[in-house]
C-alpha cells in the first residue's frame, strides 16, 4: 500500500518550504492528486521527483526515524499519568 503525504508533510521530506511543493505539483514537475482543494503526494511520487533532481529515496534519509521521534512524542502526551484520573472514572 502507498503511503500519501500532505504539502506539509511533502514539504518536510524534500526539505523545501509548501509553497515551492504547491507550485511544483501545479506546474506539474512533481506528480500528485487533489482532494477537494489539497494535494496529496504518494511516495512513488516523491520518490520520482528525487530521482529528477538526483537525490535519494524519501526512504534512504530517515524519513522513518522521523516519524518514529514524532510518534515518541506524541505518547508521551497521550499516556500521561493526569490522564489515568478520567481513565478509572
């Protein structure tokens, strides 16, 4: 299964700001597709892209290291001990 990214997300894997993915996908330079008025990039996409401009995989620069430091974070909010009051009501 493909994994779809947002501008944003896109955005962080090729290190470059929305607005310069945003006028790629419009000129067409980088492949994606609309959901209603947001792009959505798949990962052979980007990884399509890179290869035009001689760059590594998505894959090959820690894109799943990053994610795995984001989700890290993210339980530390999620399982936080003031949470066990409103889990035992």
């Amino acid at each position: 299964m493909q994994q779809v990214f947002t501008v944003s997300e896109a955005a962080t894997v090729l290190r470059a700001h929305p607005n310069i993915i945003r006028k790629l996908l419009n000129a067409g330079r980088l492949g994606g597709f609309r959901v209603g008025r947001a792009w959505r990039i798949t990962d052979s996409d980007l990884n399509a892209y890179m290869a035009t401009q001689g760059r590594l995989s998505h894959t090959d620069i820690q894109w799943q290291d990053l994610m795995q430091a984001q989700e890290s974070a993210l339980q530390a909010v999620w399982n936080n001990a003031d949470d066990e009051i409103w889990n035992n009501a």
